[in-house]
C-alpha cells in the first residue's frame, strides 16, 4: 500500500514538476496567451503619461516662458506724470496755483527707448528657457517610461516567484502524505514527516516574503498607473536587444534626455552673454510735458531726454559681461562631464546586459536540468528505498533555489533592458512608445 501511495505521490509531483519548467524555462520570450483585460507593458505606458501631472507642468513652464519672450520684446509702458510746480506757500499768494507766474500745473509723458538688440537679446532668452522646458518633458517622459517599465516587469517577476514557491510547496505536501503513510505502517521514521513538514513551513514563509514583494511592486506600479495596476499583467514583451548599441554609444548619449537639458540650459548661459553685452550700450528716456501757468501767463511746454552715464564700464558692464561668460563655461564644463558619465553609465549596463543573458542560458542549458535531475534521482533512489527523504528535500531546495535565482536575474536583466530602452523616448499620439519594444509572436 505503502508503495502504491508513493508511486501516485511521486507521478502527481512529476507532472506538477514538468508544468512548473514548461511555466518558467524561458520568460524572455515568455508567450502564453494573454489573459483577458491584462495589463500589458505599452498599456502601462500609455496611463502613466495620460495621468502624469510632471508633463502638464512642463508645458506650463514652455507655455510661460514664450509669453515673457513675447513680453520682453516690447518696449516699457510710457509713464504719466502729474505735477504742480513752483506753489507758494507764504505772502498773499500762498496755495494759489494762478497768481504767481511761476506755478505751474504740469501733465507729461515719458516713455524709455529700450534698445531694440537689448529686447531681442531678452525675448531670445525667454526663448531658450521654453526650450529648457521643452527639453525637460523629453526627459520626464523618458524617466517616465523607464520608471514605470521597472514598475511593471517588478511585479511581473515577482509573480512569477511566488508561482515558483506555491508549485513546489503543493509538491512537497505530496512529500508529507507519502512520510505519514510510511511512517503509520512502520516503513519511515517520525523525523521524515517533521522533514517534510518543516520543508513545507519553509516554503510558506518564502511565500510570505514573496507576497510582500508582490505588494510592494504593485504599489510602486500603482504610483505611475493608479487603479490600473490592480489588473492582470499581459505577457512579456521581446527582451533580445537592450535598445542601445555600443557602436552607436556616441549618437545614444548626444540624444540623451538629461544632455539635451544640459545643452539647452548652456543656450540660455549664452543668451544672458548676449544681453549682457547689449547693456554696454545704454538705453535713452524722452519726456514731453505740457505746463499750465495763471490766465495773465503763457503756458509752457518742456522736453527732455535722459540717458544713462556708464562711466565705470570696467567695474560695472564688463564685469557683469564677465560673470555671464563665466557661467556659459560652467554650463559647457558640466554637459561635458555628464556626456562621460552616461556614456560610462550605458557601456557598464550593456556589458552586463549580455553577461547576464549569457547566465540565464547557462541556468536554463544547465544549472536548473542538473537540478531537476538531482531532484528526480533523489525521489527515484527514495522510492526504491535506496536513499533518505531528507536528500529528496535537499534536493528539492537546491531547485527551488536554482529557479528563483533564474528569476532573480531575469528580473536584474529586464530592468537593464527597460533603463537602457527608454533612454531616448519617442512619443506617439497621446502616449509614449519605444521604438524597440517587440511582442512575442
């Protein structure tokens, strides 16, 4: 009988065995059916940009920025002036605005001529800041896609290990039902079920930790999606090339979001040199005032012209000239140093990209068959009475190990592919797409 239940046991463990290798032999090409009403990764993408209020503020800042460029184009608003003139206060004339031939009741207007290179050189500055925030949306959708593609395919894996753990907990049960049976006809020992049902509490707190992560994941998801990462996720998509060739490493990080930012904020270091050179020459002021005197009295008109005496230009214009010059090299020296940074950054992540593929082959060619094999031999040999349940468990273990480290690092290998996909997004319509996101057929 004894025998009966283990061969039975043993065939439901190998079909759940088999089921469980065909599920996660190979997730980078992942291509079971997907669920109805799954969440798939360009799904993802499309809501975290229709709901993401950083691009409404990035469109705010350009639209704000080309209504001051629009401003500072223009000349000042002329000024109204009104005055009186010379009103006595004592003798019989004191408070009278028309005994005295010296008051005056004065209205005029005066307007300042600014330059107009000097308000070219402003509205061109507000220019360039537009382009600052027109350079930042670009990197907020590209921090966007990489930030919520993480997001997704955290929760993705994690799943997956919590199936890994939930199959081979249901297969070690078969293991407790096989050591009580053996035990009750006197064929096993009480140290083999508390064996297996110790290997069984194991198993249920890796599910309790991978929980935990399946949460978590989910929130992070929930941050850029919102109700919508509460649905089922889609099936991978094509994960065989990283988005980034090395031979083209030079044009990558040309067009990388953060340099465009950085370049963009050199222009507007560069158009402050421009006004800065503009106010070496001063602006001039007109004036036009027309002046009302007593009946017995003419009245008067006045005009004056105002212009502004630069008579330390080496201390005042050309040290401001200076100082803006001086922070157009800042900016340059900083786009420079960042260009060698993302440029190291992306060669670093690519080299390990492959090397990492080239682990998941081996897990997947060798480390998880030896494994399985370990674990088959353990069972056969116990069935046969040649062998202990306790190998069985340590096999089983070592496998279970074998397959989430397999997850583990495919999961360290999508995240590589999903920072160094979206490192230059593209956006079509309404949402973002990356160019090199494929689906398995």
């Amino acid at each position: 009988m004894f025998h009966t239940l283990h061969r039975v046991a043993h065939g439901k463990a190998a079909v759940r065995a088999l089921s469980l290798s065909l599920a996660v032999l190979s997730d980078i090409t992942f291509a079971q059916s997907a669920p109805p009403g799954a969440l798939s990764l360009e799904s993802a993408l499309k809501l975290a940009q229709t709901r993401s209020s950083l691009l409404l503020a990035q469109d705010s800042s350009a639209t704000a920025s080309r209504e001051m460029a629009v401003f500072a184009g223009q000349l000042p608003d002329p000024t109204l002036k009104l005055g009186i003139n010379n009103l006595p206060v004592t003798s019989s004339d004191r408070f009278s605005l028309s005994r005295d031939f010296m008051t005056m009741r004065s209205i005029g207007v005066m307007q300042e001529f600014t330059r107009n290179d000097k308000r070219e050189a402003r509205a061109a500055r507000y220019e360039r800041e537009a382009q600052v925030a027109d350079a930042g949306r670009t990197l907020t959708i590209a921090n966007l896609q990489r930030e919520t593609a993480m997001a997704w395919l955290e929760r993705y894996y994690s799943e997956r290990m919590r199936e890994v753990l939930t199959q081979q907990r249901d297969e070690t049960k078969l293991q407790i039902e096989a050591a009580d049976t053996a035990y009750r006809t006197g064929k096993g020992s009480q140290a083999d079920v508390f064996a297996a049902r110790s290997a069984v509490a194991q198993i249920e707190d890796r599910i309790a930790q991978a929980d935990r992560q399946v949460l978590a994941s989910n929130v992070k998801l929930t941050r850029w999606i919102g109700e919508a990462s509460a649905q089922r996720l889609d099936r991978l998509p094509a994960m065989d090339k990283p988005g980034v060739e090395l031979t083209q490493l030079d044009t990558v990080v040309a067009h990388h979001p953060q340099i465009a930012v950085l370049k963009r904020q050199e222009d507007v270091a560069q158009a402050d040199v421009a006004i800065a050179q503009t106010n070496k020459r001063p602006d001039w002021s007109a004036e036009l005032m027309f002046s009302q005197r007593g009946s017995a009295f003419s009245n008067m008109i006045s005009i004056n012209l105002s212009i502004p005496l630069q008579w330390d230009q080496k201390n005042r214009q050309d040290r401001e000239l200076a100082a803006k010059l001086a922070l157009v090299e800042q900016a340059r020296a900083q786009t420079e140093e960042m260009t060698r940074e993302h440029a190291a950054d992306i060669r670093g992540m690519v080299i390990e990209w492959q090397s990492n593929r080239e682990r998941l082959t081996r897990h997947d060619n060798s480390l998880i068959p030896l494994a399985s094999e370990r674990t088959r031999a353990a069972l056969a040999a116990y069935r046969g009475g040649a062998g202990s349940l306790t190998t069985v468990l340590e096999a089983r273990r070592g496998e279970i190990d074998a397959r989430m480290e397999r997850l583990r690092l495919a999961m360290d290998t999508a995240r590589l592919w999903a920072q160094l996909n979206y490192l230059n997004p593209e956006e079509h319509g309404d949402a973002p797409v990356a160019a090199t996101v494929r689906r398995t057929p």
